[in-house]
C-alpha cells in the first residue's frame, strides 16, 4: 500500500524548497536537467503535474498492469492531456505531444532497463545527455508524424 503525502510534502521531496517558495524553479530545473539518468530526469520535472500524474494515472494502472508499462502509459495519458489542452486553446485537433511523450515514455523504460546512466559525469554532461533524449525523441516523433 502507497503512503498519500499531500502536494506540499511531494514538491519539498522532489525540490527540496516548500511549494511557492522562491527557488523552487531553479531547483526543478537544476535537479531535472542534472539528474544522472533520464529517468531521474522525470522523477525531477514539473513535481506538481507528476503528483497528480501518478496519484490518478500510474498508481491506479500500477495495480493491474506491469510497472514499464504503466510507466508508458501514464507518459501517454499525459501527452494526451497536453494535446487536449492545445485543441482546446486552438480549436483544432492536435496529435503532437501524445505520440513524442509516449515516445518518451519507452525511452525512459528501455534506458531504465539497460541501466543506462551518466552520474558519474560532470552537471554540464548530464544535461546535454537529457536534452538529448528529450531532442531525440522529439525527431523520432516529427519523422513519425511526417509519414
């Protein structure tokens, strides 16, 4: 059984700073882009979205599905939610992000898997490799849309 922390005590986990407190995007975007697997990448990124993303997506799908895939689909429920979002402002159907965060998704699953990580690099290198994969994916996606 999951222990429920409150928002406030999951955002002073994952930045280090109360939620509001100044700093707080520094933190997220010092510890996300340095984080030394891009899995740790995530685990970093955007804590109040990734706080309800896994209270009401990967914790539920966790309970009858295996982890790297409940991993990926939350990565595509969120994609989805971020098209939605883009429709809505547009007034146009969008198809963008679910595709390139599911990509992401099986990324963050395969090099989890192939306990791919670059910890032992200096901050500046650990940046490039998850901007890299953020970027990789990202091209991997537009090519896919291309076809």
């Amino acid at each position: 059984m999951h222990k429920t922390i409150s928002l406030s005590q999951y955002v002073k986990k994952r930045n280090g700073v109360p939620l509001g407190s100044k700093g707080s995007m520094y933190n997220m975007l010092k510890r996300s882009l340095g984080a030394g697997t891009f899995n740790l990448f995530w685990y970093y990124w955007n804590p109040i979205w990734s706080y309800y993303l896994s209270r009401n997506v990967m914790r539920p799908l966790s309970r009858f599905m295996p982890s790297w895939l409940a991993i990926i689909t939350t990565f595509a429920v969120s994609g989805g939610l971020h098209d939605l979002a883009v429709t809505l402002v547009k007034w146009r159907m969008t198809f963008f992000f679910t595709p390139w965060f599911l990509i992401m998704g099986l990324l963050v699953v395969a090099t989890k898997g192939l306990n791919i990580s670059y910890r032992a690099h200096s901050w500046p290198i650990r940046v490039l490799c998850n901007l890299t994969c953020i970027a990789v994916s990202l091209w991997i996606n537009q090519n896919l849309l291309a076809l």
